[in-house]
C-alpha cells in the first residue's frame, strides 16, 4: 500500500533529523568491541525500553510503526519498533542515508551515538550497521565537501 510507504519513509526522515539533532551529526568513535553480546532482544518497544531502562516518549504510534526517543545513562537514542521485516528494511534503507549508527534487532531498531548504541548492543544484542557519514547537517567549515548548497564570494 502506497500509503503505508509513504508513513515509513516520513518516519525514518523523522527519525533521522531527530537523530541529527541528538547526535549533532555523530561521531564515529567506537573502538569499543564487547565480545559479549547477549541473544537479540524481542518485544514491544515497552518491553525493549524496560530492558535497557529508559523511559519512553512516544512519537509515532502507527501499526506499522512504534518510534520513541529515550534516555538513560548511556545516551539519547530513538527506538523504534516496525510490524514487518519488509518495513523495517524500508526505514532502515531510508534513514542510513542520514548517518549514524544502527543496532538492528528482530523488527526493532535503536538509532544513536556510536557510543550509545554499543552500550545497548550489551544489554539488546543485535547486529550494528551505520548509515551514509557526511556532514552536511553540520555549520561549521571543515575540511568534508557538503552538498548544501554554493555560496559566492
């Protein structure tokens, strides 16, 4: 359904920019490889927002998708939870193009922080994935080429 698509890709933009603004465009720190990754986490978003204590505030609550932004002690992060693989993929394939890293599980992600995310890959297992690294998100000069725009002068 045509529809359906257009809610997922309006909630992986979503969720992209508030990525953005959570990370400031993230980092890639992450040297940190814990051979010590539990089984991959199942649930509701309540139930994988329980295991990694936060608190979440829900801001899409459709049937395809359930997206929140949480807190605790190990960061901000976006947690997200879709009723299909195939929509899940789609989110996924949508909001890598915006940057930052990725800890999939089975029809959930948790989107943040380099750092963020491998603390929860500790406590949700799953497997990493990063997204697209530019920087056009950010103000400052730099020495990365952004694709915001030319300027004269």
């Amino acid at each position: 359904m045509r529809m359906t698509r257009e809610k997922l890709a309006t909630g992986a933009a979503g969720a992209a920019v508030a990525l953005l603004a959570l990370t400031g465009c993230g980092g890639s720190g992450a040297a940190d490889h814990d051979d010590k990754v539990p089984a991959t986490a199942t649930g509701s978003l309540e139930d994988l927002a329980s295991e990694v204590k936060c608190e979440p505030d829900i801001q899409t609550d459709a049937d395809e998708i359930r997206q929140a932004v949480c807190k605790n002690t190990d960061g901000k992060f976006i947690l997200a939870t879709f009723a299909t693989d195939r929509g899940q993929r789609e989110w996924l394939n949508s909001a890598k193009d915006y940057g930052g890293a990725y800890l999939v599980g089975a029809k959930w992600v948790a989107v943040g922080e380099m750092k963020t995310v491998m603390a929860l890959r500790g406590q949700l297992g799953g497997t990493m994935e990063e997204g697209a690294s530019h920087h056009s998100a950010s103000g400052g000069g730099g020495t990365e080429a952004t694709h915001s725009g030319t300027h004269s002068g």
